[in-house]
C-alpha cells in the first residue's frame, strides 16, 4: 500500500503529505469488464518517484480514498476523491465541510446523514454548494437561522465563501444503491433547476471575488474636433444616414393621372379629405373588423367628411369652446376615433388622443386619462356613450374626483348639423394634434405636432410604402399614439388607400383574426406591433395545419411591418417568419420601424430597397459604449437587425450624447434626427424651454454648426452596407441598440436590460418573462413562473449562475412571481419602472423574493 497524488501521474507523495491510497493486493478485483481504459487507469497504476521513474513493476489499484501514513506505518483515511473541491487554487474536503455544517447547532433543521457537498462551476471557478434534506418541523425562521450560522462557520473555519445552501423536503434526494446521498445526481438536479428546494440561500457577493475591477470612466481629453479629424485621417467616414429626397412634383396632369391631388396642393388633412368628399365620394377609406372577421363599419370619403362636419357643428355649438383648445378624444379602436379627429380639426380644436380606461381595471387605467385631461388642459371630452357613462360611474368615482370632468359630449346619436365653416390654420406650422405617450422609464409625455409634420410624414410614407388610391393595407396597432396613431388616422386619408381596421383587443377573442383577414383580402402591406406577433406566435404555434385546412395563405403579404420605438426583437421575428412559413408567408416579408418621441417614424422598411440586414455585435465592447462587429456564433455575440430604411426627408447622424460631436461609421452613440416632420418640441403647462432646446433644437458642437437636430434619446449606430438603394448608392443601415434611459449602470459599464433579460429566460423552461432594473446598485431580476410553484426556488441559483456567466455581474435580488406581473404597455414594451415601482411598494405579491448575499 502506498500514497500517491491525486492530481496527475501517481507520483508517491512525501510522508507528511495527503494523497490517495493505492493498494497491491491478490484479493481485490482485476478489471473493469469491457472498460479496458478505465482498466488500464485504476487497476494498472504503477508507482513514479520525483522525477517520474517508475519505483517497480507491480501494478496498484486506486482505491478511491484519501489518507496518508502515520507513526507505524498506521494508515489514516481522511476521506473520499470524489469528495475533493478545488476553490480558488485551494483543496478543500467535503467531508470536513460537512462536520462542519453539523456541528452547528441546533441540528434539529436537517437529518444528520443527508448532506451533500460538491462544486459547480460558475465564473472561471468552482464554487461550493451544499444540499441538506430539511425535517418535516422545522420552521423557516428556524432554517434561515441554522443556514446562516453554517455560512460564518464554514467561512470562519475553512477560509472558503459558500455559493449556495439549499434545503430539501425530506427523503428527497437521490439515494445511491447503499442508502448514501447520490452526489452526481443531486449536482445534476442542481444544475438542471430540479432540485425543488423549500428554501435557498445564495451568497454570491461574497465567494465570487475574481470579478473584472470596476471601469474608471476617464475624463473625456479628446475634444469633438479630433474625434472627427481622426475619423477623417483614419479614412472612417461620418456616421450619417440620409433618406431619399420628398420632392415636389410641378407637372400638374401628372399630378391628377397619379391621384397625388391632395398630396401636393393641400398643406392640411382637412383639405385633403374635402377634396376626396367632392371628387371620390363613395370611395372606401376605412373598414372595421371584428374578432369574427365580419365587417362592422366603414367609412367613405364623403361620409367620414359628414361626420366630422357634426362633430364639428357640436364643438362649434358649445360657446366654451374656443378655437385652439385641446379637446381629448376617448374612443375604442374604430371609424368613430377618426370622425371625431377629424370634426376637432374641422372645428379648429387641438385633438389629443387618449386611450380609454378598461372597464374592468378603472382603478389602474383611469387616473393615467385623468393625468393626461389634466395636463393638457383639455376643454371638452369627446366620446361613446357608454365611456360616457364609465366616467360618471360610482367605480370611476372610488379611483379620481369625477365632478371636475371637464364638458363630456356623447358623439353617438348627434344632430346632423353642419358647421358654420371648416376651420383652414393660418399657417401650417401651428398645432394639428398632441401625442401623449407613456415611455418605458414610466414618463408621460405629450408632443406637438404641426400641420407642417402631419403633411410631411404621411407624405413620406406614401412615397416609402408606395401608398395609393387602389391599394389595401392592413393594421394590426393601437390607434393612440405615435405611428400607430398615424396609420389609423391620418395615412388613409392623405393617401387615399384603403385601411382595413383591426383592433389588437379582437385577437384575445379569435387569435388567428389577423393572419385570416390577410388572407382573405389579399393584403400585400400589414402593420401590427410587437404584442400582436407575439400573441400569435405564442398562441397560433401548434395550429398551423388547422390555419392551411382552412385555406389561411400568407404568400400574398409582401411586407409585414413592426411598429416600434425600440431595438428590432429579432428572435420574435425570426420565429414569426418560420412558424408561418408553411402558411406561404415570404421570410424577407418581416421588418420593422422605428420612431421616438421626437420624431414618431424615422425608418420603415418600404416597398423598394434592399432587405433588412442583420450584423453581430461583440456584447463586451457594447458594455463600454462601443461598437466592434463580429462573426456569426463567436462568443459574446449579439444579434441586430436595421430597423428599417430611412424614410424620405429624413436625415440621421450618430453623436457622442457627452460631447455632442459626430461620429465615425460604426461607433456607438446617440442618434440624432433631422426631418421636416419632427415634433414642434414637449407639450409642457410651465414650458421648461431649456428641455425643449435639448431635445428638440440642438446644434453639433462641431462640423455642421448650423442644422438643427433632434435628440432621440436612443443608442445606435450606422454601418454602411454593401448593398445598393434605389438609386444605385451603397445603403446606409441604422441599428438601434436601446433607449439611453433604460440602461443600467452598473460597475462603471452601460448594460441594456434586454439583454440580461435574454440569458434569463434562457435559464430555465419555467421562466415565461423577466424584467431587471436597479435598486441602490444592486441588480433586481424578476420572473415571471409558468410551470409548479416548486419549480419557483430552482430559478435562483440558475439566474444568478448565468447573469454571472454572460454578463459578470452579480444579481442582488431574485422576485419569482406568478404569469402577466410584469407591466407590458399597448406597443409590447415593457414597463421596468412601473414594475421597479411596485417592488418598492411591496405591491407584487410575488411567490418567492431571494436576497442574495
């Protein structure tokens, strides 16, 4: 018998030294049957001395355990291979970690002999996990108690951080053929998130200390001017991006032969849809569907035109209201919304869309229509009947003060009147609507938007999307804000095609509404928004064969627009476009858009031009706000795909958000927009005019002093492609990576929350949606649960153990809570500070809160 190192060849250890016991002997086994390697590994070990000659010829057999030779040549095992943990360089033994945890008293918390001690790794390291089976009695204030001592003494006496501690429910863990604890199995369940613990404590802030020091941001030494010459002298282009030109057309039967009337003579909506009143009354602009796909409104040129003319006369008719006062309108997704903006226009009002509150939810829905009746001062309110009555309703009464509504006039059942005159705006710079919008970091704003705006961004759809008389399109959007709001109301009218509505609520009813109407008109152009693809993703998976019994066929659909105001959810579209592939649906037809606050359509992808590209982005140089492109599958790597082609008359330019100097191809910073439909600036009642410059009038502080500029408020970058435009140039991509507000600062680096939120629902099937925000510098993840709530403890470790791994940052607070917790606006964004909120408030009742130490 002798003793040999663990670690590599068998070299015979020092007499004061552990290793394993090997043993000669005629009684033990031979072999392994039919594992000759193995074999050869435990039973045919020979012996090497310091310089690694063999010391004979007789063959060893590794008996698996560890020990070395005391005073006459007594062996002593101190334990087991399998039980040997190697932290940090450091050689630590389960089996005194395990002493350790039941010297603690009291041990009534665990059974005695159901512990099981072993490492995973995470982060470059092994790391120490213990398992114990928790008795049936013990409370969990006792539990807690009993762990936290077991974490001093171990740190205390071992000079090592546990990982985790978990406890089991009784009889729980896998058993080896003798009745011991089997360890590799119990690691797997670890591992795998089916372990099932009843309770669990990380302790990741203290053991993993191998993390990257902190970045330093360094004081900005270079100037704007010499970032640009660098560019320049490094042969980097600016990063700019221009769409094609809007131009005007002069030849005036060309005009009448293409149907562009309107469009070139009338700076205003309203002229526009008199002109189509008198020259094409009958023609259908508007057809309403519901959730069975049968037709229940439209509206023609003349009768949209007649109705406004009533509302019109009503609004007229109320000696209160004066010409240029905001008038909110609180309608459902239908034709009555566009009569009712269109009677405001007629009227002179300002019109400020607000989505109604949900019957069901009026202590939630209700005070945000207050906020917005507040804030924009509205003189009147225009809605159904039965809004009206939700208003004046005892429920509406327990959620805001119901006695201050401003005048409410029911447009159902009104006069046929007309009004003394259509209002015609002395000039078109001044104000056609508000767009009053809740951003994803929980602020309500309200943005101008001109006459001048409104002409020139339906202008520019038309010519990107092709838009005329003859045509159809589909829309799948919430008709309240942004583009959305545009395609519902206003695109039709100015362009003449026809818009077949589609309420996003009907899809809750009949999923498969939708895709059916596309096929069943033929649709070529759709828009719907990120909720809408998900919906029908997630709920039409499985019914593909069903949809084509039914003669659902999608191959007519040449372009599938996502209407959003954030980075393209590739993964979404890519599995859209595969699950509808059998259907006919085209794999080039799924793109998206993108707008702000600022500027509510800066690309969309149109009919002409090449397919959207999609570049990978290592996600480290992200983290330090810059951009370096990678191939595809290398580690780190993120996804992106352009948001769309830059609509005509827009220009975009890429700054540094600091220095405010341009940017070179491909660097990362804030996009910058200049366009002839840019909001007029923030709706404010005091006028914070120094917010308003900001954002909406800026300068670069180098090179072009003298254009003015948007800011979007979003991160991006622009890369030029090799592929060729319209007009024979190389294209131009924008790639919008994520709202500059949303980003989390942590560790001196910028993180999206996308992307943390990405690797977490990777992390275990149960986890249905995450979101993460900060909380006082520590990284809060919350999960949605969609399997048992015994599945509700396996997601810590597993969450923790990936943000560490993909993304090196500790995760301070884990919230499990049940499906549809996390706040999700009408456009499928999630709301993190309205969530953030709630956690503060202690309003989730979520189904387990894990602090990790």
């Amino acid at each position: 018998m002798c003793i040999v190192k663990p670690d590599g060849p068998p070299q015979l250890c020092k007499t004061d030294e552990i290793g394993e016991i090997i043993i000669n002997s005629r009684a033990g086994g031979m072999m392994y049957y039919g594992l000759p390697g193995l074999t050869k590994n435990t039973f045919e070990v020979i012996p090497v001395n310091a310089n690694g000659v063999p010391i004979g010829e007789i063959p060893f057999v590794r008996s698996g355990l560890l020990g070395f030779v005391g005073p006459g040549s007594l062996i002593f095992v101190v334990g087991k291979i399998e039980g040997l943990l190697m932290v940090s360089g450091r050689r630590h033994n389960a089996d005194d970690l395990v002493a350790t945890a039941l010297a603690v008293e009291p041990v009534k918390t665990v059974y005695r002999g159901r512990i099981a001690v072993f490492s995973v790794t995470v982060f470059y390291d092994e790391r120490v996990v213990i398992v114990a089976e928790q008795r049936p009695d013990a409370s969990e204030e006792d539990s807690f108690q009993w762990m936290s001592r077991v974490l001093q003494a171990i740190d205390s006496i071992h000079q090592v951080g546990l990982y985790c501690l978990a406890l089991v429910p009784a009889n729980t863990l896998p058993k080896t053929p003798l009745g011991g604890i089997h360890i590799s199995d119990t690691k797997q369940f670890f591992l795998d998130g089916n372990l099932h613990p009843c309770n669990i404590l990380m302790c990741p802030h203290t053991c993993v200390t191998n993390l990257p020091k902190p970045r330093q941001k360094q004081p900005v030494g270079v100037g704007p001017a010499s970032v640009m010459v660098g560019n320049l002298v490094a042969g980097k282009r600016i990063a700019q991006a221009v769409g094609r030109d809007l131009g005007m057309i002069e030849d005036q039967d060309l005009v009448r032969k293409l149907c562009m009337w309107p469009t070139v003579m009338h700076q205003y909506l309203t002229e526009a849809l008199q002109w189509r009143a008198q020259t094409d009354p009958d023609h259908v602009l508007y057809v309403l569907l519901n959730a069975k796909g049968v037709t229940v409104g439209t509206a023609t040129c003349v009768q949209l035109h007649k109705r406004a003319e009533k509302i019109a006369a009503a609004l007229y008719e109320k000696s209160s209201i004066n010409t240029g006062e905001n008038v909110v309108l609180l309608y459902p997704p239908g034709i009555d919304l566009i009569a009712a903006f269109y009677g405001c226009l007629y009227a002179g009002c300002v019109p400020v869309n607000v989505r109604p509150p949900h019957p069901q939810n009026l202590a939630a829905t209700l005070p945000t229509v207050r906020m917005i009746i507040d804030v924009s001062k509205a003189a009147c309110i225009l809605t159904t009947q039965n809004l009206m009555r939700t208003l004046r309703s005892k429920e509406a009464a327990a959620s805001v003060n119901i006695k201050t509504w401003p005048t409410i006039i029911d447009t159902d059942d009104l006069p046929r009147r007309r009004p003394p005159q259509i209002y015609k705006p002395p000039t078109a710079e001044m104000i056609a609507y508000l767009d009053f919008s809740v951003s994803t970091t929980g602020m309500l704003t309200g943005v101008k938007i001109s006459h001048a705006a409104v002409s020139a961004l339906c202008r520019s759809i038309k010519l990107q999307c092709e838009l005329y008389s003859s045509r159809q399109i589909a829309i799948c959007l919430d008709p309240y804000c942004g583009l959305g709001f545009v395609l519902w109301c206003l695109a039709s009218v100015y362009s003449g095609h026809q818009s077949i509505l589609i309420p996003p609520f009907e899809l809750e009813s009949c999923l498969s509404l939708w895709l059916s109407t596309l096929s069943q008109y033929r649709i070529r152009d759709t828009f719907c928004s990120y909720s809408v693809m998900e919906l029908c993703t997630k709920g039409l998976g499985t019914q593909t064969e069903l949809l084509k019994a039914r003669g659902v066929n999608l191959s007519c659909v040449r372009s599938c627009v996502v209407i959003a105001e954030e980075r393209p959810r590739l993964a979404l579209s890519q599995s859209f476009s595969k699950l509808f592939k059998d259907l006919g649906l085209s794999a080039r037809a799924v793109s998206t858009a993108f707008g702000s606050r600022v500027n509510l359509a800066v690309c969309l992808q149109g009919t002409t031009g090449p397919d959207p590209c999609t570049v990978y982005v290592d996600m480290k140089s992200l983290r330090h706000d810059r951009v370096r492109l990678v191939e595809r599958g290398a580690p780190q790597s993120l996804p992106l795909m352009e948001s769309g082609k830059i609509l005509p008359g827009v220009r975009v330019i890429i700054v540094n958000p600091e220095t405010k100097g341009p940017l070179g191809d491909s660097h990362l910073g804030e996009i910058w927009v200049n366009s002839p439909h840019n909001a007029s600036g923030y709706y404010t009642i005091y006028g914070e005019e120094s917010l308003q410059a900001n954002h909406f009038n800026t300068k670069l502080s180098f090179g072009d002093p003298h254009t003015l500029w948007a800011r979007t408020g979003y991160l991006g970058f622009v890369k030029r492609t090799e592929l060729l435009d319209a007009s024979g140039d190389r294209h131009d991509a924008l790639f919008v990576v994520g709202s500059l507000d949303e980003t989390l600062e942590l560790r001196g680096l910028r993180y999206h929350p996308s992307d943390i939120e990405t690797s977490v629902s990777r992390a275990h099937r149960s986890i249905a949606e995450s979101a993460v925000f900060t909380w006082t510098n520590l990284l809060v993840v919350v999960s949605e649960l969609c399997g048992s709530e015994q599945d509700a403890l396996d997601l810590v470790p597993l969450i923790t153990n990936v943000v560490l791994e993909e993304h090196h940052l500790i995760v301070g607070v884990v919230v499990v809570v049940d499906p549809g917790v996390i706040p999700i606006n009408s456009r499928g964004e999630k709301q993190r500070m309205h969530l953030r909120d709630s956690f503060l408030a202690d309003q989730l009742d979520p189904i387990y809160v894990a602090y990790n130490m």
